[in-house]
C-alpha cells in the first residue's frame, strides 16, 4: 500500500470511504476480530464482579517522581517521561510531544464510577510546558480524556490523531487548523517530526451505539536522529512485523503490556505477544506500558511487570521501565528497576502517591 503524506490542519472527515479499513459505515481490522459472544461475555463479567484478585489494585502508595515545568525545560532532548498508563512525555529537538493524554482520576463516561487512578500524575496540565503536538491512537476513554483535551487545546498546536477521532476533538471546540487525521500509512511533517500512522489490531467508541466509528492505530516518531514506536492498543498480529519492515529499527518501542486476558487476545496482547511485538518492529529497547495506572483487567497490577521482566531476560531484550515521572534518556536509557515490588523507592520521589 503506498504511503500518503498529509499536511497539519488536513481535515479528511469526508474521505473515510477511501480508506481501505473503512466499510459499511464502520473501521475494520484486517483480521476478523472474534466476539465474545453471550457465554463468554457473562463469563467474563461473572469474573469482573466476583473472583477479581485481590492484588488487582496497589494496596500501597506506589512511586512517582514529581515533575516541574523548569525540570522539562531544563532536560536534554530526547528525554521521556511516562505519567501514566499510555500518556508519554517526550521531548524531541526542543518540542515537548504527549502520547494519550489522561490526566482524570477516572477513566469512564462517569465521574463517581469507573477505574480509577492508582497514583495521581507526576504533574498537572497547568505545569506542563507548551506542548508542540498530542498524539492520539484512539477514542477508548483511557486514551482520550475529553476533560484534558479541553484544558490542554490553549498549550497545543497541533493534535494528531487516527481518523474520525479528529472529529470528535472538533465536536468538542478544538480549532479544525489544529487537527490533523491519519488513515494507516500515511504520513505528516510537524515541526521537522515525521510522524506515521500504522496499523493497530483493536477496535473503537465511546458508547453504546458509535461502535468503530472512529479508526485505531499504532505510530512511528522520527526526528532522523531518533526513532520511536508507540503501539497504542493492539492485539498481537503480522502487522508488526510490517511496520518493522518499513519504518525500524526504532531506539524506543513503547508496547502495550497490560489490561490482557486469554478471553480478548486479539485487541490486547499478552506480555508473551508484546515482547514479540517489539521484536517484529525491530525495537531496540522495549518500554512496556499500559499498564501501572488503572484496573482495566483481571490480572494482579504488577503482574504485566513481572511477566515481561522474565521475558525480557530469557530472551535477551533490554528493559526500560521508568518509575512515573522519572526521566528517560531514549537513546541511552537506564535499565529497568523493580519498582513495582515496593522496594526500590529511589531518590527524589514524592508523595503522589495512590489517590484517596
């Protein structure tokens, strides 16, 4: 399939029927995604509501680094900080760039119900810095935060997003000239960043009835020095290997790890997935997210931790997996550090701990 290259501002709401994932009204996945189906869907709610683990959430404050904006400004380029589950801060060439942004204490169309934070955000939207562009891989409430795209739309010139979900930042009062909207495979410049939408196997919507509406996908960062890969939300298929094919390797891929389960395999991969999905892009380290933030699943929190520690080891990949806040070097990272057991604090961490 060739490449498109769109400019920032590109509008394509009207062109979905040209994309070729889009039919009959909805986005699709190259891959037939397998529905639950009613015995498997009220097993899995039966598990939800009567045999979820009780490690399934921290019983303790777990680390993070408080942030301040001088402490961004000050840093060297090519620095990353993860403030939660998907949401990654990165500075490229003297641009701060923001993956999913989630600041809300829950992740849900309700303020009083739905997951809620394991720890609050290393810091708030009003300290971030200007912020040259957002990143969106699709319109899950744990990757669009409508209250945070709404504080931060003054602080940001340009959001790029997968198509259609554009159009709800539109809906919501964000400028159409800061919108930019990408089908897999295409391509934009912003302020000397290439940026490529690539496939993701997932799926989409916000409520009952807006169903794949919107499209999903993974990206690829490139400022032509350093070369980064964010999976957005994907179950395990041969589109890795393609996106390794065209765009790796990559310094950083930052891969889902979290929120899996034997009963959805094909929207979320299991850590045994994720390391072989960084392996198919040709990641060099492997920073695995997704997960730490939010109980969206039916696994122990640290268990995503664990599991593609030991894989990682077995199979010889090097590890990045930064406490909250603390700054990551992406071309020389720091080897990973058990901080999820509660034993490796470190220096410098503050009391932002679990919210109350």
């Amino acid at each position: 399939m060739a490449i498109g290259l769109l400019t920032c501002g590109a509008h394509p709401a009207a062109s979905y029927d040209r994309s070729p994932q889009y039919g009959e009204g909805r986005f699709h996945n190259v891959a037939r995604r397998v529905p639950l189906g009613f015995v498997r869907g009220a097993r899995v709610w039966w598990r939800f509501l009567f045999h979820k683990p009780a490690d399934a959430t921290p019983q303790v404050a777990i680390p993070v680094h408080a942030l301040t904006r001088q402490a961004l400004l000050d840093a060297p380029d090519d620095s990353l900080w993860r403030l939660g589950h998907s949401t990654l801060l990165m500075k490229l060439d003297g641009h701060f760039w923001l993956t999913d942004p989630v600041f809300s204490e829950r992740v849900s169309p309700f303020s009083f119900m739905g997951p809620k934070r394991f720890h609050a955000p290393p810091l708030s939207i009003e300290e971030l810095p200007e912020i040259t562009g957002v990143i969106i891989s699709h319109d899950h409430y744990d990757h669009l935060d409508h209250d945070a795209v709404l504080a931060l739309a003054p602080k940001v010139r340009h959001f790029v997003t997968a198509l259609g979900v554009g159009d709800r930042l539109l809906a919501w009062g964000v400028p159409q000239e800061k919108i930019t909207q990408l089908d897999w495979w295409q391509e934009t410049q912003v302020e000397g960043l290439k940026i490529a939408a690539t496939p993701a196997q997932h799926f989409s919507g916000r409520g009952l009835s807006d169903g794949n509406r919107t499209l999903w996908a993974s990206w690829v960062l490139d400022t032509g020095r350093t070369r980064i890969f964010f999976s957005g939300d994907s179950g395990y298929f041969d589109g890795f290997a393609r996106i390794g094919e065209r765009y790796g390797p990559f310094d950083l891929a930052m891969v889902e790890t979290g929120a899996y389960d034997a009963d959805w395999p094909d929207v979320h991969m299991l850590p045994e997935q994720s390391l072989q999905a960084h392996l198919d892009v040709r990641g060099k380290v492997l920073m695995p997210i997704h997960n730490g933030t939010f109980d969206l699943a039916l696994h122990p929190w640290t268990e995503p931790f664990e599991r593609i520690t030991a894989l990682a080891r077995q199979r010889g990949v090097t590890l990045a997996a930064p406490v909250m806040g603390e700054r990551l070097d992406i071309r020389a990272p720091a080897p990973a550090t058990p901080w999820w057991r509660g034993d490796t604090a470190g220096e410098g961490m503050s009391a932002r701990g679990a919210q109350e």
